[in-house]
C-alpha cells in the first residue's frame, strides 16, 4: 500500500512525502523528525504493530494531526478502528477501504481545509 499511496499522494500534488513499513517504523520516524506531519495514513494491518496500536501511541504523544484509515478488513472493523481513533481524540478525516483510490484520499484531503 505504501507505494500506491505514495503515487496517489504524488500525484495530488503532494511531494513531501514519509513512509513507514512498519508502525514501530512510524513510531520512530514521528519521534525523529523535526517537521510537523499533518496527515498520517495508517493501515490497519501491518507487520509487528497493528493500526489500532499505532494509534494508541500517537495518541499518548498527543499527535494533533489528521488520520486517514486504511484497510482491507470490512466495514465494521474500519467504523470500530474509527470510533477508537476519536475516543482517543484523534482526527480521523478518513476511512477508506482497499484499494484506496485518488478521488478517496483527495476527499479525505480536503476535510483538512473545510472541517
């Protein structure tokens, strides 16, 4: 998936662009870096860390950006992954199941301008 969003994102005009294999990956990459990250896509299945945990520890760093969700799973388990995300308060602009589509992420993209 990381490819394939990476070209979406790409070709949506977004350049500056991190990837993580895995969530402990992320998890690094969140504490090394310097920028503000403004939208984090986390797929729920991934090696090591699920998505559910990942969310968890961004949670505990009061990550206050956006969050996309991602999966293959159905429906139901992308709604509870969401009703965590926001219990947690996270800002969950979107949830997209698989395979994920540009007109999916630019819509998500645009909650972050029109909330």
């Amino acid at each position: 998936m990381i490819n394939v969003a990476t070209m979406i994102l790409n070709e949506l005009g977004i350049k500056d662009v991190v990837t993580a294999l895995t969530g402990a990956n992320a998890l690094t990459i969140y504490d090394d870096i310097d920028e503000i990250i403004n939208v984090i896509i986390c797929d729920l299945n991934m090696p090591e860390m699920d998505g559910i945990e990942l969310l968890r520890h961004l949670a505990e760093r009061n990550y206050t950006g956006a969050v996309i969700l991602v999966s293959g799973e159905d429906a139901h388990i992308l709604n509870t992954a969401e009703k965590f995300a926001k219990e947690h308060r996270l800002n969950v602009i979107g949830v997209l199941e698989k395979p994920i589509t540009p007109a999916a992420i630019k819509a998500s993209l645009i909650k972050l301008k029109n909330p």
